[in-house]
C-alpha cells in the first residue's frame, strides 16, 4: 500500500474540515493543528512549524533549504536546550555553534563566509584562530612555500612586539625582537622559572647564568666553563719581540720596576685584575711576550757565559 497518497488525502481533509487530522499506523502518527498551523510527525501535540520525534532522512541530490533572518538549528533534551547551530545573517552571515537558545549566544565556533574558523573567537582573521588553551596529541605540521609559517605569538600585523618559531631551508629559527629566554617551568603555576639562558637579539649579546647582559661581551657566564679547546684569536701576535726594532728592556731597568710596581713590565697589576677581570687573549699575549723576553735574555745570558768561560779558560793557561 503507497502511504502518500493517503497522507495526502488525510492532510488535505484536516484542512478542509478545520479539525486536526491524524494518520496513524503501528503506532506512528502524523498530525496537522488546525489551529497552529503546525505539522507534526511521530508527534501528537506539535509546537513548531514542523516537529519531527525519530530519525530524519534527505535522499541524495536533495536539499534542506530554510530562509530566514537568521537560520538555526537547536538540538536539545525536553525543555532544558544544550546547543544552538546556524547562521547569524546580522553578523556577516557567519555560521556559529554555541550553548544558548540562540544564534550568537554562549558561541564557541565561529566559520566565516571567507573560510576563517573561530574557536572561542567571533571575529577569526585567519583560517584557524583559536582564543583559549589547545591540547594536541600528536604531531603539529606546516606545509607553506612562502616565508610566513611557522608558530607566531604577537600582533597580526608585524608591527608591534611579537616572537616566531619557524624553519628557513631546513634550519630553525627562534626569532624574536627583544629578549629569548631559556628558562625552568614551574610546576605548580606554568610559571618561568629560573633563567638559564639569556639572549638580547638588537644587540647579539648571549648570557649564561645571569640576566645582566654587557653589550661590550658578546658572552657572558656566571659559572665555570669546562672545554676540551678553546680557541682566542689575537690581531698582533708577540712574536714582534723577535723583530730586530724590538726594544728589549734591561734586566736592571726590569728590576727597578719589579721594585718600584710590583709587578712585570706590561703586566696588569693585582688590583687592575681585581677590577677588570683576566682578558684572556690579551694576557695569554702578554705572558707570550715574557716568554720570548726570557728567552732572549738567556740568550744573552749564555752568550755572556761563553766568552767568561773562554777568559776562565786564558787565565789558567797563564798560571800554568
């Protein structure tokens, strides 16, 4: 038996007699309210337009077109509402999905009509903007041929002060323009902890251990540094004590310094290191001086000792 035919008929004649009209079959129904004007199906008291009790189905190449102001949908138990879904034609024709009774109410999803998805944002300025915190299980990927990708913390408009995470021709690029830290995380709050690396990025000063950064030292440790090598290149190297214009003090004028100063011709003294620190290229240069400097000296030392052991050697053969 074809039952459209008969909903038809059925339909039709509520209408006409001004009663409500009710096909029933195994216990389902159909109902058209003379009064409301509202069709019900698997319902018997309709409060809507259309009020459907059971699974709903559109067959394909169909459509479900509604227009209205603002067309929603609401999804909820019997008398309590749990979530709204639609679009909002006051508010650029956005679709939204919220908690409340209606569209733009309690929203937590936002798609606009350029593609843009809000999550916790209403008014998305990129393809995904989200405003609260994310979880995300597993890996995060960033597929893009321009130089614009990457993570981004700051304004959108790079201008104001803003940092970036991102990767240039397979190297990674913290970018920041003002300080990079490398810190401890407290458990409790999330919190930076202790600062373990500090970095200025306008000037390229690096500090380890401390926050107080010198823009004089390219470097700065507070702590000890442990190396297999480390390398100091020097723009004059103390080998000029060798060249033949080099004037090499004598040792009595080296004694009166040492007498008066207290400490080695071209040598910081204790208080100057104290104050100034141990430059390590430069005094590493200095104490090379000294070393080619007491070489020449013994130098000349033996030389002296030389000709006084030949005098040693004349002066016995005469008292022979």
């Amino acid at each position: 038996m074809k039952k459209f035919p008969i909903l038809i008929l059925l339909l039709t004649f509520g209408v006409l007699s001004n009663v409500d009209a009710q096909w029933t079959e195994a216990g389902n129904y159909v109902t058209l309210s003379s009064s409301s004007k509202n069709v019900g199906i698997g319902i018997a008291a309709p409060t809507y337009k259309l009020e459907v009790n059971g699974p709903t189905k559109i067959f394909g190449g169909q459509e479900l077109q509604i227009d209205n102001a603002d067309i929603s949908f609401l999804f909820h138990d019997p008398g309590d509402i749990i979530y709204s879904m639609g679009v909002d034609v006051s508010d650029s024709r956005k679709f939204k999905i919220g908690n409340g009774a209606g569209i733009g109410d309690n929203t937590f999803f936002t798609m606009t009509t350029d593609g843009k998805i809000g999550i916790g944002e209403s008014s998305p300025n990129a393809k995904l903007e989200v405003n609260g915190n994310q979880r995300i299980t597993n890996e995060i990927r960033f597929k893009n041929t321009t130089t614009l990708k990457g993570l981004v913390w700051g304004a959108s408009n790079w201008t104001a002060t803003y940092s970036r995470v991102d990767d240039y021709g397979g190297n990674l690029y913290v970018m920041t323009d003002d300080y990079f830290y490398l810190a401890g995380i407290n458990s409790s709050t999330g919190a930076p902890g202790n600062k373990t690396l500090t970095a200025n990025t306008a000037t390229g000063t690096v500090g380890i251990g401390t926050e107080t950064l010198d823009p004089a030292f390219k470097l700065l440790v507070n702590g000890k540094i442990k190396a297999e090598e480390i390398q100091v290149v020097v723009d004059v190297p103390a080998d000029y004590v060798f060249e033949d214009n080099y004037y090499l003090k004598p040792l009595a004028e080296v004694e009166a310094y040492i007498k008066e100063k207290h400490h080695l011709p071209g040598i910081p003294s204790a208080d100057e290191i104290k104050e100034q620190g141990w430059q390590v290229g430069e005094m590493n240069n200095k104490l090379l001086e000294k070393v080619e400097e007491l070489t020449l000296y013994m130098i000349e030392l033996k030389k002296e000792n030389e000709e006084m052991r030949q005098e040693i050697d004349q002066l016995k053969k005469k008292i022979k």
